[in-house]
C-alpha cells in the first residue's frame, strides 16, 4: 500500500509501473522497487540530485515522459494488432494443429476442466512466439527471438501478463471454445 494520498498521482506512477514493464523493466526496476513510495522517492531525490528523472532499462534511458508515451502507443498497438495476431493463431490451428483441434472438440463435447486448461497451456507453449512478438514488442526483436522456453517470464509481470491472457482468452473465444 501507498503512502501518496493523491489518487492522480498514485495513478500515474501506476501507469508508469507499467510503461517500464513494457519496455523490459520487470526484473531491473520493477521488483526492486515493488511499491509506489520508493518510486516516488526515487524520482524526487533525482529532481533534487540532477534535476531530471530517468530509468535505465537494458542500457537505455527513459524519461518519465518518454515511458508514457510508449505505453500509450504500445495500447495502440495492441488494440490495432490484438485481432491479426488472434486469427493468425486460429488459422495455424486449423490449418496445422490437429492434436489442439482435437482437443477443442473433445473439449465441446465434454467440457471438462481439464481439457479447458489443457488447451490454455497448449495455446501458451506452442504459440509464445507469436504471443511474445505483440507483447514483448517494445524489447528488441532479436532478443525476444532468441528466448528458451520460460525465458520470457522475467519480462513478463502482471500486466504484461493480463495482455497475454486476454488475447488467449481472445484465441478461446473466437474458438467457440466458451
């Protein structure tokens, strides 16, 4: 919990939190600094220190403004492309996938848990670099290209992860899956 007692402000950091998670922050900023209160007392020392503010992430430094800014367009982005990304998922299903196909209509019969979450899992493995390519957009391509297998959770923090939920659940719905 906060100790800012200014609900505009508190958003903005919010809002800020999550600009720096979108450009690859989680690990570097993020956890270090899990609340709003070291933030802020990050960003006035800084004022009084150096009179700017700046966070560096991956050797690259990000004024506060310039980070709202990317959230902004990266929200753009995800809107306008959340869609492509979705139906290109669902034609590499049907077009490939038959093991998941399978698994969707047995889960349509059945409806059962297990399969529902089954299917989840499925979606997030073996679709990850399409979902890393709209998510992760912001972290140099050649990077997010190269990540194993679970490498990308430490970019991935809570709102980058309700991002990828929402376009799997995108994925499941346009499925006729729910």
């Amino acid at each position: 919990m906060s100790s800012i007692n200014n609900k505009a402000l508190e958003e903005k950091v919010g809002q800020l939190k999550k600009a720096i998670e979108i450009v690859g922050g989680k690990e570097e900023i993020i956890e270090k600094w899990s609340d709003n209160d070291k933030i802020m007392s990050y960003i006035i020392t800084k004022l009084f220190e150096e009179d700017k503010v700046t966070f560096e992430v991956s050797d690259k430094e990000y004024s506060i403004n310039r980070l709202l800014a990317i959230k902004l367009d990266y929200e753009k982005y995800f809107l306008k492309n959340k869609s492509k990304t979705i139906e290109s998922i669902i034609y590499k299903i049907k077009k490939y996938d038959t093991s998941l196909d399978s698994l969707i209509r047995k889960y349509k019969k059945t409806r059962g848990i297990e399969e529902y979450n089954k299917i989840f899992s499925t979606l997030e493995k073996t679709y990850r670099r399409d979902i890393n390519m709209i998510i992760l957009k912001e972290i140099d391509s050649k990077i997010i290209e190269s990540l194993l297998f679970g490498e990308e959770e430490k970019y991935y923090g809570e709102y980058l992860n309700q991002k990828k939920k929402a376009l799997l659940d995108g994925v499941i719905s346009k499925m006729g899956i729910v």
